[in-house]
C-alpha cells in the first residue's frame, strides 16, 4: 500500500499562483509515476500532470504553459506549481501514485479560485 498526503490547497484570487505537494508513503520503493488529478463540481476526474521516476511529465490539455508537475529527489513528495490561475481552475485537486496496475489515490485538497 502507498499512503498519500496532499497539502496547500486553499483560496487564491484570479491571475495568482499556489503550490500544491504530495508526501507518498508505505510501499514507495516501487512507484512509477506520480502526479495529479482534479474534479470539478458534476464533472468527473481529469489528469493535470504527471511525473514518472525518470522526471518525464504530461499534462492536461487546459493547464499547459501554466503549471509545472515535479519531483523531490528522493521521488517520494511530487508538487504541482500553479501559475495564472483562473476561476475553471477551481476544483478538488487529488494527488495519485502508480504502481504497475495499481493506482492509489490522495484525500484531495480544496482549490478556489476567486473572481
């Protein structure tokens, strides 16, 4: 089993930054990518970034050019960096970690974003 641990959601206003982190434990030795998800009220999950060991990302579609997935050195804490936010970025933002064929999931951390 992984643990996972998010942390710095919150409120921010239109055109702001937030930096949101994730602390993986338990089982991490064989975690292969790390990354984020979010849902927005009615609608279901969508990827926003994803990090693999080697420090390959991915990114949704909406969300390129203003935020950055990353890793830790120890690849054990992943973060997403948050630029230019905008109100659709309002949203529960939930961290996730892969092993092969297992996907585990964080609680998710409130994201609002204010007018």
């Amino acid at each position: 089993q992984v643990q996972l641990v998010e942390s710095g959601g919150g409120l921010v206003q239109a055109g702001g930054s937030l930096r949101l982190s994730c602390a993986a434990s338990g089982r991490i030795h064989s975690i292969t990518s790390m990354g984020w998800y979010r849902q927005l009220p009615g609608k279901q999950r969508e990827l926003v970034a994803s990090v693999t060991s080697d420090r390959r990302t991915n990114y949704g579609d909406y969300v390129k050019g203003r935020f950055t997935g990353s890793r830790d050195n120890a690849k054990t804490t992943v973060f997403l960096q948050m630029n230019r936010m905008n109100t659709e970025d309002t949203a529960i933002y939930y961290c996730t970690a892969e092993q092969v064929g297992i996907r585990f999931w964080g609680q998710g951390t409130q994201v609002t974003v204010a007018s």
